[in-house]
C-alpha cells in the first residue's frame, strides 16, 4: 500500500509540477513557456559565430544572441519580459539560497549582475530592467553595461 502511495504521489509531483527540468531547459508549466538553463557554448549560436559570450553582454547583444539562439530543436527564443522573468523569482528563499526555483542549474548569484529583460523605460530610450536573483529584485539598468540573459520562448 505505501508502495502504490509513494509511486501515486511521485507521479502527481511530475504531472503538476511547476517547474520541470530537461537538457539545457526548463519547462514552466504554469505559465506555458521554456527557459535556457545554459551557459552559452560553442553552436549555440546558429550561424553565426561571432556573437558574444552571453554570459556577460549588452542589452542589445542579449536580445540579439536570443534572437539566434538554437537550443532543444528550437529558434524562436526571445529576452523575457520583466513580468516574465520576476515570475521565476522565489520569494520564500533567503540567503545564502539565490532566489529562483531549484530547478535551475546555471544561475549568475552576485548581489552586483542581473539578467536583462526586453522591458525597457518609456521616457529613458537608454534604459531597461533587469532581475536579480541574488536578492529577488528588479533594477533599471543602462543598456551598453553588460549583464546576464537568459532566453525564453513559449511552450
């Protein structure tokens, strides 16, 4: 009977579960989209190999390295919104736990970066938001300073 329980539950846990993690990505059945769950490598680009390391650039290089980006047989990857990537923020965590869902495996944890979001400023061209997942919060930043990405697109 505790076999049946526990193979109940475990399937349940997989079936509802918010967060589901595969190679390279992360599914986010709640809200129907996929995140990158990767370090930029060498391929990841699609053609065009001249691309920055994401793992530390511009606003204007991130949009376009997820504009490119081929990953788990998909190329309509996008930079989330700000609404999107606060919705991966878990508010419940406390430090020294970065404040995004466990499922994660590639996480920038300093109180100093951020990953960049294709919600810019209405009045400020120069300007956009960013999250922090060291601290849980959004911050405006200036598109030209080098920050983190990671892609998402819908599932």
């Amino acid at each position: 009977m505790k076999k049946i329980l526990w193979v109940i539950l475990a399937v349940n846990s997989v079936l509802f579960a918010e967060f589901i993690g595969l190679e390279g990505v992360v599914v986010d059945s709640k809200r129907n989209l996929m995140w990158q769950d990767t370090y930029a490598v060498d391929g990841m680009y699609g053609e065009d190999e001249s691309l920055p390391n994401i793992e530390y650039s511009s606003w204007f290089e991130s949009i376009e390295y997820c504009k490119k980006l081929t990953l788990a047989g998909y190329s309509d990857w996008r930079q989330p919104t700000l609404k999107e990537l606060n919705g991966l923020v878990e508010h419940d965590r406390v430090y020294p736990q970065i404040m995004i869902h466990p499922t994660f495996q590639f996480v920038a944890s300093s109180e100093l970066t951020g990953y960049w979001t294709s919600t810019g400023r209405k009045h400020f061209p120069g300007l956009a938001m960013r999250v922090n997942f060291f601290d849980g919060k959004e911050y405006v930043g200036v598109k030209t300073v080098k920050f983190y990405t990671r892609c998402v697109r819908q599932k």
